[in-house]
C-alpha cells in the first residue's frame, strides 16, 4: 500500500436565502459530513451563504484557501433567485452550453416520472458550463457539476435533499475516494442513559488523559442521553483498528452501568435491535406523545417485525372506550397518574397481542398544569402480561422537548425492562 | 422617529465537532437566524467550525470583518473538548474571575434542579472573562457572555437548543432592539400544494418581474408543497405594511388554485386550525405512517380541541382485529387497498368519536415492494359518517420520504374534504 501523506480538507458550502432566513434547517451539511468523514475526508469548515453573487464568490474564494474538496448545495432550481449555475461558469471561465444527457434526464423526468408538460425554464437546467464534469441527477432535473481547480475539486449539487444523497452515493462519494489517496478513519460510539454529561467526564477523566493523540473522544448529550464516540486515524488500518477496540473495549467497562448499547444507533433503534433478536414485539398507548413512540419504532425499516400497533388516547372518553381505562380512575386519580398507564398498559397488550407495553400519559404543555400536576408531569408504564411497572417523572420547559424525553424514557424503561425479563 | 441609517448584519458561529462530523444536525441556526430576522437584523454568513481553537479563532476574525453582530454557540460545556471561553478570554483580552450569580445559578440549579450533588468541574462553568456581561442561563449552568469591541457586538451562548432559546428570548433580542437602531422588515408567506415549483414560477413570473426592488420573493419548497414568501425592507413602517399587504393580495389571487393557507403555518398547523374554527374533531388510523400523522397534529399546543385519538394498525391483525378490516378484505385485495384504507377511516370514526377520520395504508420501503405494489404504493383515505373518499398515490425513494409525503397528502387530502364539507 502506498503511503497516505496528506489528510485530505473538505469545507461545505450551503447557498440560500432560506438557510439565512431561518425558515429550512440545513439537513444536508450534516448528512454530507458523515458520508465524507467515513470516507476518511474531514469537513473542517461549513459555511451557509444566500442568494447574493458576492456572497457567493466570496465564499468560494475563501474555502479554495482552506480545503482540497468543496461541496456546495443549492441555489440551481428553475427560478430566478437561483444564480449558482451562472456564478460557477463565470468563477471557473466557462460557457453555457446544453448537456445532452442531462437534456434527455429532464426530458425523462418529466415525461415519465411527473408526467407532466414541459416549460422553456425547465430545459435550461441541462445547461451547464462547458468546463465542467455533469454528474447526472437520478432524482430531479438539476445536473450536479465537477470542477476541478489547481488540484481542487468543486462539486456543485441541487440542495434537495434525496437528489443531493442520490449523487453523492452513487457518483461523488467513489469519485472522492478514487481521486484522493485517503488515510484511515474509524469510530465507535456508545449510547449512554441516566447520566449527566459533567458526572460521566468526572468518571473516565484518567481514561480520556491517558488516549493518545490520534485518538480523540467526544461528548455528545441529547435529551437525557449521552453518546461517546471514540475517533482513531492514521495510516496502518489493522493495528489502528486492532487499537480502537481495545480503548471502546475498556470505555464500555468504565462506563457499562449507563450503557444502552455500543453502537451508534439511537435508542429506539437499539430497542428495536433488541426485541428483534428476542422475537418479542411490543405495544404502544400514548396519550400525551400522541403517536410519537410509534412513530420513532416505525421509523426504522422492518419494524413490522417487532412493532404491531398501538392506540393514541389524547381524549379521556378514548381512554375509556377503546383502551378500558376505568371511569372511576379517570376522574379520581385523574388521566396523569399511576393508575392510568397501568390500565393503559395492561390493556393494550390483548389489544394489538404483543409481548410488552409502552403507556404514557402526561402533560406536555404549555398549558395544561396544575398545581399539583405541573406541566412537564409524567406517567410512564412498561410490562409485559406479568408485570407493569410504573415511574413519575418530572420534565420542564417546551412541549417538544417534553414530548422527545417522554419518548427517549419510555423506550429506557422498555429496554430496561426487557433486560430484566430475559 | 430617528432616521435609520444602515443595515445592521449578523453572523453565527456554531462550534463543535459534532456540527463537522456530522452526528448532530444544527437546529439552533435556523432558530437563531428566524428571530433576528423578526427584529430586522440581517444574518448574511453562517459557519460551523470544529473544537479547534486556530479555526474559532479565525472564524471569529472574518466575522468581525462582515457582521455588527457575532453570536457565538456551543462549546461552553464542562468537559475537555470545550475551549470556548477560555478562547474568548484571551481574544477579547480578559482575564477570567468567577461570576457571583452564574454560580449561584449552578448551585441553584443542582440543588433545586437536578437534585444531585455538584462537582469541581461544575463550578468552573461559574468562571467567565472579566471583560464580558454575564448573561444569565436560567436552564443550564453554562452562562452566556457579552462581549463588545470596536462597536461590534460579540454574544456567546450555550449549543443547548433550549438554553440557548430562554436567553435569546429574555435577555439577547431585547438588548440588541435596545442597542442598534434596526430597520423595518416585514415577511408575508402562504403555503401551496399540487403544484410544482417551476410552474409556480412561470404561473406568477409578470408578477415576480414587477415587484420593486426592496420587495423579494422567495420559493420555499418542501415535500411535495411550496412557500411563497415575500419580504419587505424600508423605514416607513405603514407605507410598507400598506404595500406588502396589496402585493401578498394580488399574489394570493394568482395562486388561488393551489393555496393552501395565507400564513407561515406548516400544513398540519393550517389543517389544525380549520378544524378548531370549524369546532370539528378528527381522528386516525395509520398503518404505514405508524403514528405520524398524530404525532403532527399533537405536535401542536392546543391540539385536544381537535384531535381525539386514533389507532395505529401496523400488523394486519391489528386492522382486522381493532378496526374490524374484513378478513376477506385484507386477503384478496390486501392490506394496501382502497377497499382497507375506506374500512379503516369508516371504522375508526366510533371507535374515536369524531367528525373527520384520516385512514393511510402503504408500502414505504425498502422492503416490501411487489411488481404490482411497488414500494412508494400508498392508499389514502378520509371522510365523514356520510362519505369517504379514497385516493392512491405513487412515490418513489426513500422510506423517510415516502412517510412524510404519505402525512402531508393525507393532511391536505382532509383539508380539501373540510372545505367542501363546510
């Protein structure tokens, strides 16, 4: 193998008002991120720019100092706010001219996928500056483009999301890796719950001095989780992976009490990943989540195979009918309180017949809370036909961090649960 | 009133390697960028860097040239990776001292809070540059800080998404509306649906070709809907109000056909609202958008006024059994059928008790697809007691795609059903 003598910089470009604006989240910058960095490419630096020409060409010029590849999304639809195209064929001394490829693509596209008429402004999108590679858009009519520059690569992509990840998996992310003598990069990453972000620091403070300098470890909480994620690079693949497993190794026993799993996959995967290989299925009653648990479990494709169904009771009267809950428990212990998401739970597994049961009930807010019952309480049971148990919890702030870690514990106590029961 | 004499602009500057590997998508951005923009502040540039202090140092370096005003998340944790403030320390050349009610806070906040015992590390996030106003934090320990110099603004934040909100809200907007003398803006959006963006764009370009130069129009595309949003920018604020208010007429006229709601709602909100005016209730039963569709419509506060419940029939017994699909029904013309998507929508009707009901029944991939039901076949049905209307649709691409399209043309399918049933 040949030496790696380079580590190769890549820096992100993401063209629109609307990024600017506030009203799209840049979804792609962190996808584009991942894929590169499996590759070995590191994305040192992201930029988001509107649709304003020297904002544009600034922007260019300034990542051309820093970074070897240069993606940029955006700004090539049909419609006169979208002056990438133009700007790039002036930035790199080109000429307009049709791509017939790219011709026939639109062409195809509309007749056989919109199956609707044709319009002048949608045939410009196969026009292309002449000194430029057209990558072909298998998923919309925007071509992407390939330039190179003084041993750089510009990579000029639609920001539609599913057409930008079609083109880099199919084409760019191969052409990166062909064109560029890449080093070798691995992580591993573990899923932690029911520890703080600065208790589990404290905890592995001797592990994370004594790393070394290639190795580096990274903190990443979100809602009530923390994921650890341990990154390796260098150029002997073997040793380098033969080493990261001895460190993920040792950082699983250090932290094994708080570990959900040693993978990188969110909780509700993990979850799934359990009850999949315990042919076990489960059940969901959600009031104040209003379908949101069912939906994390039926995210992931195959579910089918562990998640059956479930029952949304936002209404009491819905409580009552379709999952039993007793009336008398209802207006006394009231529809947030022990008694309820056991009923809830208990009810639900003959209803959709799983094996276990997720019930939640609570109140999300803003409004909502009681004395009492201040917004942010929770009722939370899981069980199978033998045992329900039950937890209160007390969340605070908005409704949608309320709803995620409703969801986020519930599929804890789930898993917990399962462990148990094995 | 005082003439306002410049543009003011700000950049953001999110730290964090996670933001570069991309484990992380950053939400706080778009957030940020949408609330600036309401109080007339401009965001032109926004960068994401890694825990690298040469590459924060630098990115703070380039900012100032461009913005009025920095703002400055993430890194402000208490673990090794976060070299924010002592970075800041040393740019704005402080020294560091600890900040009486930024510990009190951590105090308070572990004490009343997290109920858990605080350690050394927790009292240095206490700590701050002697030369920045503290801001308070009152839902995390890691204070915010601002910062002046040369008649720029410089604000660092936690990347905490709510953290970081509660002190833009309280304390940041304010002080920034207090400090510059801000322009006017104004933004008027309406959402469509059922046709495309190119076509939009032809439909209305004598229009968008008319509009005076301090007037912009923007296209907003996302899942099969485009916004159309206009923006205003002046000092006069009723002439302008007056104005942006005749141009969004005469562009809600044009688009009639396709207007879904002449509001920056997202559809599930706009079809939410109907149903609320209309003192209508509605209900669902999903198979393969497995609780999403509920999860949107619970999304929003306020949402038991029209939301009651539904049933999430992911196996095929659960529709037999729970919805009461014929047997045969599901057998012979299958679980993806018009005949299932008609019985799941007229069945869940009692078993909610409400006026309208959604049924969806699909193949969402990347598994399950047949010759005569590829993946992305999808059945859509709503209704009333009286009637039911079934419609089928054909996507393509991904699972997470598929599921968002399969809500959103259920969502406007019953927006449509409400608008010619009232």
């Amino acid at each position: 193998m040949e030496k790696v003598t380079e580590k190769i910089v890549a820096g992100i470009i993401t063209i629109g008002d609307e990024l600017l604006i506030g009203q799209v989240v840049d979804t792609n910058s962190a996808w584009m991120a991942q894929e590169l960095n499996k590759i070995g490419v590191w994305v040192q630096h992201r930029v988001a720019v509107g649709d304003a020409w020297a904002d544009i060409w600034d922007a260019l010029q300034q990542e051309e100092q820093r970074s070897q590849i240069i993606l940029i999304t955006g700004g090539l639809g049909p419609t006169a706010d979208d002056i990438t195209k133009p700007l790039l064929n002036e930035y790199f001394g080109g000429k307009m001219v049709v791509d017939e490829g790219a011709l026939a693509n639109v062409r195809h596209i509309f007749e056989r996928v919109l199956q609707r008429p044709m319009i002048e402004r949608n045939l410009a999108q196969a026009e292309v500056p002449d000194v430029c590679t057209v990558i072909l858009n298998k998923r919309g009519t925007a071509p992407g483009m390939w330039f190179e520059k003084d041993g750089r690569i510009f990579i000029s992509m639609p920001g539609v999301p599913h057409e930008m990840k079609g083109m880099m998996t199919d084409y760019i992310l191969p052409a990166l890796q062909e064109h560029f003598k890449l080093p070798f990069i691995a992580h591993r990453t573990l899923l932690t719950a029911g520890i703080g972000e600065s208790f589990l620091a404290e905890h592995i403070k001797a592990f994370e001095t004594a790393l070394p300098p290639y190795i580096k470890l990274a903190y990443l909480p979100n809602y009530g989780m923390v994921r650890l994620r341990l990154t390796i690079r260098g150029e002997e693949q073997s040793s380098l992976n033969k080493e990261l497993q001895q460190q993920f190794d040792h950082l699983k026993q250090l932290v094994a009490e708080w570990m959900v799993i040693d993978e990188d996959l969110s909780l509700h995967e993990a979850v799934g990943k359990m009850l999949k290989q315990r042919g076990r299925t489960v059940g969901t009653a959600e009031s104040c989540t209003g379908g949101y648990i069912a939906h994390l479990l039926t995210s992931i494709a195959g579910s089918s195979a562990y998640f059956k169904g479930g029952v949304v009771s936002y209404a009491n009267e819905v409580k009552q009918n379709l999952l039993q809950v007793d009336a008398a428990t209802l207006s006394e212990a009231g529809a947030v309180s022990e008694e309820t998401v056991r009923q809830m739970a208990q009810h639900i597994l003959p209803l959709v017949d799983t094996d276990y049961a997720i019930a939640v009930s609570g109140i999300m807010g803003p409004d909502g809370g009681s004395p009492e019952k201040p917004v942010g309480t929770v009722w939370i049971a899981v069980g199978n036909r033998q045992k329900i148990e039950a937890q209160k919890f007390s969340f605070r702030f908005d409704r949608q961090r309320n709803i995620e870690l409703t969801a986020t514990n519930a599929l804890n106590l789930l898993r917990k649960f399962i462990l148990s029961d094995s």
